[in-house]
C-alpha cells in the first residue's frame, strides 16, 4: 500500500495509466478499422476472399501470445510492438464475425438493391453495413 500512495504522490501512476489508456485506445481504433476494412473486402468479393480470408484465419489459429517473441524481434520493444500487439487481438474477432455477418445478409435485400438499382457505394451503406452490425457488435464484445 506505500508504494501505491509513493507512486500516486510523484505522479509515476497516473503518467503511466494514460500512457496506457491512450495505447489502448489507438490500437482499438487501428484494429477496428482494419478488421471492418478487410471485413468488406472479404466479404462483398471473391478475390478480396480469396486474398484475405486465408491469412486471416492462419492468424486466428495462432495466439497473439505465441507472436509476442517475433513482435519483438521484428518491431523492438517500443510503444510500435505494443500497439500492433494489442491491434491484432483486435482485429481478429471484428473481422471474423463482420465477414461472418456480411456473408449472412439475407439475399432478398441483395436482390432488392440490385432491382432498385442502387451503386456499390449506396449497397455498402444501405444494405451491407446495417446487416453486418450485430456481427460487428459481436466481434467488438469478444474476448
């Protein structure tokens, strides 16, 4: 317990705890984005599946604890490492139940987009993104 009060007293603590708020809040928003990004791709065409889907799931069947040794000898042991480390654990389960959930979207709205006539763009944002979000909400929950 003195050392809890000697590190609050110097501010030790609440520099390290920030430090580590903002890693963390960083690496979330890289690894969301990522996930979301390759996600679409995988999930709305057949080559981006073909070249995406494959690297990812290696890299779900390996844990992000087995990679640390190789973060370290690739990247050092600086904030870089921590963040990719930490982007990666989240990445994974976003990307996993968002490709999941797109590949889900029922094929009537597919169809009703097609005959309304609506572009890629106006497809993603009106028909795809909305039926992937209880996939996304999942994998942003996972452990």
């Amino acid at each position: 317990m003195a050392t809890f009060g000697d590190l609050i007293a110097d501010g030790r603590l609440q520099s390290n705890l920030l430090t580590s708020v903002q890693r963390a809040a960083i690496a979330l928003v890289a690894g969301v984005a990522i996930g979301v990004a390759l996600a679409l791709l995988s999930g709305l065409t057949r080559l981006g599946e073909a070249i995406v889907d494959g690297p990812v799931q290696i890299k779900r069947a390996i844990p992000t604890l087995a990679l640390i040794p190789l973060a370290i000898i690739w990247f050092g042991i600086g904030e870089e490492m921590k963040i990719i480390m930490i982007a990666l654990s989240v990445f994974v389960p976003v990307y996993i139940n968002t490709h999941a959930a797109l590949r889900g979207v029922d094929a009537r709205y597919v169809e009703l987009a097609e005959s309304v006539g609506l572009s890629r763009a106006q497809f993603v944002r009106k028909v795809a993104l909305p039926g992937a979000l209880p996939g996304f909400s999942s994998g942003c929950g996972s452990p």
